[in-house]
C-alpha cells in the first residue's frame, strides 16, 4: 500500500445537471450541460444503501453523497437527486454510511511509530491503517505521545505523503512529582527522563507553556498514578489548577487521568474538561449521585475505555470472577453518567492496548444502556462539538469536511456493525477499503 492518498475523480454527465442544481446557490441553466459536466470535476459519487447524516436526524435509505474538493456538496435520496439514473458502483457502494469517527483515546507510543519523520511512508501507512483508519477512525486525539514526534507524523499525513486520520495530540503528558505510573518504569531511562513531573504550579505552567508550543493541541494530567505495592501517587491540587489555567487561557482542552474517585474529584475541582478512563478501586467502585451532577453541571466529558480494563486485568493473576465485577463497575459508573445527561467520547487507548479491534468496546457501551445513536454521538458529533468544531465536521451536511465511513452493516440493529468497515473517506479520499484501496471505488 503505498504512502500516497489516492484522489478518485468520477464525473458522471449524464446525472450532471442535477447534482449541480442540488450543489450550487443558483439552478443551472437548460443546454448548459458541458458546464455542468465541468463544475462536477473532481466530484466523487456514492451511493449507500442508508446515510445517518447525523445521531438525531431520521437515515435516509437508498441515498448518495456527492463530495468534491474536501466537502460534502448533497446528500439524499436517489429518487430525490438521480431519479432513473444509474448511479457509479464500486466496494465502497451500497453500504451504510455515517460520519468519520473520532477516536478520543490514542497514542503514538508503540516502537513501529519512532522516527516517524524518517520512516517510509509506506510503512507508516500501513501501521496507521491497522490500528485506525480500517476502523473509521478519521480524527484521533493522541493523549500522551513524544510531541516532537507526533506532530512529525501529523505533518506527514498532511502532506499527502501518509495516508492517515486527522491527528490532535496532547503531546508530553505531566506526571505527580515522582510519580510515574508503575507500568511505565520499565521504559528506557533516556525516556523517563523526558516525562514531566512538575513540582510546583509555577513548573506545571512552563510545562504547559513548552508542550503547547511544540505543536501539542491539548494538555494531558496524570492527577492520580498506581505505584508497586498498591500506593497512589497523586499530583499537588495546586499543579493541577495552574496547569489547567494555563492551558485554558490559551484556548485549549485539558484531560486527565483519574485512576480512582480521589483522582476523579481532583480532576473536577480543578476544571478539567475531561477524564480519559472510568475509575477502579480495589474494591466496589461507585459514583455517587452527586459526584455526576457536578460532572454533568461541569459539562465534563468521559471517555470510557471499558474495553482496556479486561485487556489489563486478566494481565494479573486476579480471578476472572474478580476480572468481571471491576468490568461489571466501570461499566454502570458509564451508565449512570449517561442516563444524567453526561458526554461520552468514544475512545479505546490504542497504541497502549495492542487489541485495535473496537468491537468489544462497542459491546461494552452497549452493555452501559447507550444505544447505537447515543454511540454514535460518542463518535462524531459529541467530540466535534466538544473541540468547537461542530459546524465543521462530525455530521455529514453540504459544506462540512468529507469525512465519513462506510460500514458493512447498520448499527441500529446491532452495535457490533460499528467495527465493521468496508470504507473510510478523509476529506472526501479513500483512506482505506477492505478490498483494497484501488478497488474501493471502482
């Protein structure tokens, strides 16, 4: 597969002066049909057997979407914009298509993505391709990376030279004062040392000021890690404010790692926009009533990741009927967050977690009561909104970004048809299709 986005130009004339009348402000003109041919340059035309153009807005069955020039032109129904006019095929054709998803949980951490300014591209893409875009994803948020590095590869796939999602990155995360998580002390000790620990508020705010600077879009806090023995490291109230200030003041997000509800309440109190995981304990994990309202009030997101806890726990040696009730919590702390009103962003710690498949997590949202539109509101609109770029993207309406997937079945009647993508479009380009990229459209 090679590193270059592949642009697919199919202009249809003889359908031309309609889907121009549906894109244009004016109607076109009778015998104006060579210009009309000409204004669909560079137009691609898929027809899906049903279109969400968005989670709240009734599907429209046997539809097409025009795209052109990085944006959606139209979408409707077949009868609507091509009555009796065959329409171009392809793998992509006849499937049921939705927004681009945004998973808000990544990283760019595992060996395959260093050098990433200098790696082939092709190689690149491919790793991209199997732990993203073969999954919809079409925007991710990169929650603790080498900022130098995922920026590097974010400038790559801008490019052109990579084909890949959209990338926001909180770059370099900030840690307790020595206290790095557990699981990560194993790392070289040339990379521990890059890890920030900021002591103090004024440190916290130079960190910010740092990470932002190199490129990051966002901040990452580790306000609560585990340490060996069972033990909490947990980051000064006062770091958490200042770097939380910081950070807003210049217009950006912060999200955070909680670990436990001590940790969850740190991340409220001091203004956090959004918590990375659910809470565990060593024993039941519960969030009180009145812990969600002042979520809800505080329109803090959450970004579940109820498929890592199994990924991690049967890591231990912890029995799986104790597996499955710390699973079984983490799953109603989504529920009753949901049923408040709370936002979940869909998000599932890959690059962590070497399991790329979404299936499970899906399963599991499910599991949590959040239906297939509540789940795909998780995917699209929900983070779109929550980065203020919901005029933008995250719905599939005239003038927003191309960005969409193809999936094999409907979710509605099955959550797990989610995982299941036979296409996905950046800005109108295929990125990937499961038969293959070149026959995707064809």
């Amino acid at each position: 597969m090679g590193p270059v986005r592949y642009a697919y130009a199919l202009v249809y004339a003889v359908i031309g002066a309609i889907l121009v009348a549906c894109a244009q402000p004016q109607p076109v003109a009778k015998g104006k049909g060579q210009d009309a041919a000409a204004t669909l340059a560079g137009a691609t035309v898929l027809e899906a057997r049903r279109v969400y153009i968005d989670p709240s807005t009734p599907p429209i069955d046997n539809a097409i979407i025009v795209m052109r020039s990085g944006k959606v032109v139209s979408v409707g129904s077949v009868a609507t914009l091509a009555p009796g006019h065959r329409l171009p095929k392809g793998h992509c054709a006849g499937g049921v298509v939705t927004a681009g998803f945004h998973n808000n949980h990544v990283h760019f951490t595992e060996s395959k993505f260093e050098d990433a300014a200098a790696q082939p591209g092709g190689d690149l893409g491919q790793h991209v391709e199997r732990m993203l875009t073969s999954y919809g994803f079409t925007t991710v948020t990169d929650v603790g990376s080498d900022v130098e590095n995922t920026v590097a590869l974010r400038k790559r796939i801008e490019s052109g030279e990579v084909a890949g999602p959209r990338i926001l990155t909180a770059g370099w995360p900030q840690y307790p004062h020595n206290g790095i998580p557990f699981y990560l002390a194993d790392l070289p000790p040339a990379f521990l040392a890059q890890l920030r620990q900021s002591e103090s508020a004024i440190e916290a705010s130079r960190n910010v000021v740092d990470n932002l600077g190199r490129g990051a879009d966002a901040t990452k806090l580790f306000v609560a890690t585990p340490q060996r023995g069972g033990k909490i490291a947990r980051m000064d109230p006062a770091v958490i404010r200042a770097a939380v200030q910081e950070t807003h003041q210049r217009g950006h997000l912060v999200f955070a790692h909680p670990t436990d509800n001590a940790g969850l309440r740190a991340a409220l109190d001091a203004g956090v926009d959004v918590i990375v995981h659910t809470t565990l304990e060593l024993g039941p994990t519960k969030w009180e009533p009145a812990v969600v309202k002042d979520m809800v009030s505080a329109k803090m997101g959450v970004v579940p990741t109820l498929q890592l806890w199994g990924y991690e726990l049967k890591k231990t040696t912890l029995a799986e009927r104790i597996v499955q009730l710390a699973i079984a919590d983490a799953v109603e702390e989504v529920r009753v967050f949901s049923q408040a009103g709370g936002q979940v962003l869909f998000g599932t710690d890959v690059g962590y977690m070497t399991d790329y498949n979404p299936a499970e997590e899906y399963a599991l949202m499910s599991r949590a009561g959040l239906s297939a539109m509540q789940i795909l509101a998780s995917l699209t609109t929900a983070p779109a909104t929550r980065w203020n770029e919901g005029a933008r993207r995250g719905a599939l309406r005239a003038g927003m970004d191309a960005d969409l997937v193809v999936l094999e079945g409907d979710p509605a009647d099955d959550a797990s048809h989610f995982a299941r993508v036979k296409c996905t479009f950046r800005g109108g380009e295929l990125l990937y299709s499961s038969a293959g990229r070149n026959a995707g459209l064809r």
